[in-house]
C-alpha cells in the first residue's frame, strides 16, 4: 500500500486549473522540515526542507484555492509519486509528487478556530464534481482507512 502524509508550508500561493474532461487539478508546493538531533549536545538542528509538489483532484481544489495562500501550513495524504523531467541544462531530474486524497489547512484564520478550518478540509475533500479517468489522477479510494 502506498499512503504517505505529510506536513509543511506552502512555498507559493496554489495554481488552480481545469482539465479538458473538466476535472478540477490544483497544484502545491510544500516545504517539508526535518530535525536532526545532534547526539553529542542533544539539540535539535533544522535541516534544509525537502519541497514536495502535491497535486489533488476534485471538487475540494476550488475551495483550497481560496482558502490557501503562500506561507498557509497544510497536512496531505495520498499517494507519492516520482516524476522524471528534463531540466533547463538538458539534465535529467526526478521530482517527489504527492498525489494527495485529502489536505487539510491547519493554520487558522481571524475569527476561525483551528477544527473549523479541519472540518472544513476534510469535509470539502470528499466531495468530488466528476469521476476522473486513470490517465488523469493515480487510483485511490477514499474511504479506504490510512493504516496508522
């Protein structure tokens, strides 16, 4: 099975688009932190965050569009991904994806409690306008129960 979650802020403001078939698609980039523990002082020390581009499809991408912005700390889950793509240099480059099933905004807004922004998520992350083909988006169920 593969289901991974993640946590991190957004590194730009999301990108919303439409498919030829009509399906919402809206695209994030989230700068994931990892600690460290130096064992001799016993500190913990940031290390450089690995960017994940997440990508979700449905009915909840409008309403994450103009919820979110650039700085807004989101949880994802879904199915990851790696994506080879040349670059600029003609190098060949592979990049994490995050195919995700469901993103809650965890940061709150004036005049909003953090479990309203929660609930809010999860419930628009469930409805979905249209089914998608296989081409466009990985296969998931979202009832299926995340295994942790």
């Amino acid at each position: 099975m593969n289901v991974w979650a993640v946590t991190g802020y957004l590194g730009h403001d999301p990108k919303l688009r439409t498919l030829p078939s009509g399906t919402l698609v809206l695209n994030l980039s989230i700068a994931v932190r990892q600690r460290q523990i130096k064992s001799k002082e016993g500190q913990w020390v940031d290390q450089p965050p690995v960017w994940t581009d997440v990508t979700l499809f449905g009915g909840a991408c409008q309403w994450l569009s103009q919820r979110l912005t650039k700085g807004s700390l989101i949880a994802a889950v879904g199915e990851l991904g790696l994506r080879e793509y040349e670059a600029r240099d003609g190098t060949r480059k592979t990049q994490i994806e995050l195919f995700a099933t469901k993103i809650d905004p965890l940061d709150k807004r004036e005049g909003e409690t953090r479990d309203a922004a929660r609930s809010s998520g999860s419930s628009a992350s469930k409805s979905y306008d249209k089914p998608y083909t296989r081409d466009e988006a990985p296969p998931f169920d979202d009832d299926d129960p995340i295994p942790f």
